[in-house]
C-alpha cells in the first residue's frame, strides 16, 4: 500500500491557496496518486453546519467561542475524514488546519499562542500535518482578490489581515522542516512547479 500524507494548505484570505490545492489535485491523480481534496471548516456533515454558523452567523461571536467552534470541526474532521483517509495511504490536501486558528485566532484575534497549540494538539490527537505549505501574499493583493463581497471572517478588517500574514511568517520560523513559505505574488504556474516539488520532496 502506498504510504499515506496529510498535507496542508494555508494563507490568508485570497492567497490563491485554493487554486492551488484544485491544481496539485488534478496533478497528483493524473500521476496515478490517490488522492483526498478536503478543507476547514465545513468538510461535511458535522463540519458543514460549523462552517455555516462560522462564516455566516450575524449576532456577537466571543473570540474564545469562534476558536472553540474552529476546534471542534477539526477534531470531527480529523478523527472522521483525515485519520482514517491517510491510514489508508491516501495523500490528503487540506485547505487551512491547525496553523489557520494560529494565525487568525491566535496572532489576529489576540488568543493566548501556546493555549491554541494545546487545543490543536488536542483536537488533532497531536497529529500534525507532513508538510504545510503557506502562500504569502501582501494584505492589500488578498484583500483586492477577495473583491467587495466578504464573509463574517473577511470583513476583519487590514489590522487583523496584517497580524495574520505576520503569525503565519512566525510559525515557518519556528517550524521551517514543517512548513514552506512560497511567494504567492508570482504567476500561478510558477506557483504551482513550486507545490509540485515540495510534494515529491515530502514522499
Ligand atoms: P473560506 O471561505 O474557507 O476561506 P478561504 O478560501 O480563504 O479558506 O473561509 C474560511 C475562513 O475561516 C477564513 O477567513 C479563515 C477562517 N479560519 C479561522 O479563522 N480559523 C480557523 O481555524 C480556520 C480553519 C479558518
């Protein structure tokens, strides 16, 4: 059996990570890999609800409350969908895990740093992804690509988007075996031979 990897995509909104993620898919299976597409929150079932509650939700969100609800789709989704999917040799690519309540709960909304890791490691059973990948993009390029139309997350405001690309730098400093930080200004095609090569690197 092939070996499994759980592989996740990160960045702020509009990063182009998503694109990405379709594109390396399409690639992977092309060359025979078998391959899961999935993505926090709201990957299904459970998980769909949160995303709804989390993205759409008009009244007050206390900080704390949005990272619990965050947490509580990653640990549904990593015992349900991820866990069993690598186990059985599948590569997952996920769009946004642990590192995106890090930089947007943690470095955005001002939660204590080391508490998110410790929910994370509880949430994810202390399974961290194989490789990480961070698409870094200047606050005023992701928020031009999100356009007018902005979700309950999106409409944080520059500040916020500033402290996030920030905690996302942070966290490949401290993890550089982990994570990658590719410049997500250049052209998608660039981008996307710089995905391919990190991916073969991690097998
Ligand atoms: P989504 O529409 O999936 O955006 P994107 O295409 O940018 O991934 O919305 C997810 C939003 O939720 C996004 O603004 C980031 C935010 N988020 C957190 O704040 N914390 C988290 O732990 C996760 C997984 C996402």
């Amino acid at each position: 059996m092939n070996k499994g990897l759980f592989i996740t995509f990160e960045g702020a909104d509009g990063c182009g990570k998503t694109t990405q993620l379709m594109l390396i898919a399409k690639y992977l299976k092309e060359h025979g890999t078998d391959v899961l597409v999935t993505r926090e929150p709201g990957a299904k079932g459970l998980g769909e609800k949160l995303r709804e509650i989390l993205l759409n939700y008009e009244g007050e969100v206390s900080s704390q409350a949005e990272a619990f609800l965050f947490l509580a789709d990653r640990a549904q989704h990593m015992d349900v969908i991820i866990k069993p999917s690598v186990a059985a040799g599948k590569v997952v690519l996920c769009d946004r895990h642990t590192d995106s309540t890090v930089a947007y709960q943690g470095y955005g909304r001002g939660i204590d740093i080391s508490r998110i890791n410790m929910l994370n490691d509880i949430a994810t059973g202390g399974r961290k992804p194989d490789l990480t990948i961070v698409f870094d993009v200047d606050v005023e390029t992701s928020l031009a690509r999100v356009g007018k139309e902005k979700d309950r997350m999106e409409n944080a405001g520059m500040e916020f988007f500033n402290r996030v690309r920030n905690g996302y730098l942070q966290i490949a400093k401290q993890e550089p075996e982990r994570v990658k930080v590719i410049d997500a200004t250049q052209s998608i095609e660039a981008i996307h031979i710089q995905v391919i090569k990190l991916i073969n690197l991690s097998r």
